[in-house]
C-alpha cells in the first residue's frame, strides 16, 4: 500500500517498503490472529486486516494522537477484523490469548518486558517481526531474544532511498535505515 493511501497527519509512519519486507516476514498466510504492539498510525494493522480479512487483528497503542490515527485508518478502510485497544504491553488478555504472528513497533522503555511477554503469548511455531531505528535498541533485541528462547532469528537491514529532484536535476534521498528483526517461537 502506498503511504499517501493513509491518514498520518504528520506523524512518522513505518514507510511502505520497510512494511512490504516486514509483513512478509511475518508470513501471515496461514495465521489466524495478529497482535501489532505500538500500532502508531496503523498502518502495519491496517494492510495486515484488508489484505487478510480473516485474521483475527489486534493493535496496541498508548499514546492517544498515534492511538486516534489508528482508529481513523481502520475506519477509512471500513475494518472488520480488527480490536484496538488502548494501552500499553505488556497487558492481559481475557481469555488468554495466543498469537500466531506479533509485529512490534514500538516499546517505549519496556522492551525488554514486551519481548518475553510477546513470546509468552505466542503459538509454537508463530512469527515474530520488529523494525529499529536505534542501534542500541536493535542490539538490545538481539541479545534478550537469544535468552528467551526465540528461534532463527534474522536480522536485515533495509536502506531505501528515493529519487527527488534537487535544483535542475536528481538525486537518490535516503530515508532513516532500519533493522528488521524476525524470529520464530
């Protein structure tokens, strides 16, 4: 999906290549549930819900403008499959709920929580996919995932640049690099 196709208002999104790369990794085709944790404008929960509309989507978010960009994109859309909650992981579930595919966007400072209860809440077998921006928080994800017990993990990293025009010509501008991290429990 192109990122023009959302509401942003401004704020950052998880731009469209790095969300190609990202939800193919996630491998939702045989998935039936999704949890998005740190959703931000919704745009990994939105192209995961229209593009599988019988997966069941979950999209947490704690800050209320990204929170609000969210419901707005899943309305645009005229989702049906999707539950957002406000709040931040690690959160309960009632009943206890189990992931087949869990994407992290975003931690704030509890990264290291959101991780174990991330593979606490999900299937043997499901996917795990998170993208950075910051080397330390990528290098701290490394290393807690090999201690809790995630498999195959691998690490990309994407750099995408863009052709625009400077003066009377072109030039390639580079967007932010981001590691993409992906595993399996």
């Amino acid at each position: 999906m192109k990122n023009s196709e959302f509401i942003t208002d401004g704020v950052p999104i998880t731009k469209e290549e790095i969300r190609a790369i990202s939800i193919s990794k996630l491998n939702i085709n045989h998935a039936k549930s999704f949890l998005d944790i740190g959703s931000g404008t919704g745009t990994i929960t939105v192209e995961v819900a229209l593009n599988n509309p019988d997966v069941e989507v979950f999209s947490i978010e704690k800050d209320k403008i990204a929170y609000e960009l969210t419901r707005k994109n899943i309305e645009k859309f005229g989702l049906k499959n999707v539950t957002q909650m406000f709040g931040a992981a690690p959160m309960k579930f009632e009943p206890d709920k189990k992931f087949d595919a869990i994407f992290i966007g975003g931690t704030g400072e509890k990264l290291i929580d959101v991780l174990e209860w991330s593979y606490s809440n999900m299937k043997n077998g499901s996917r795990f996919v998170s993208n950075f921006i910051l080397i330390d928080n990528f290098f701290k994800c490394n290393l807690a995932m090999e201690r809790i017990g995630f498999k195959n993990i691998e690490i990309i990293q994407v750099g995408v640049s863009k052709l625009e025009a400077l003066g009377g010509g072109k030039y390639f501008k580079p967007l932010n690099p981001v590691f993409v991290v992906s595993a399996e429990k």
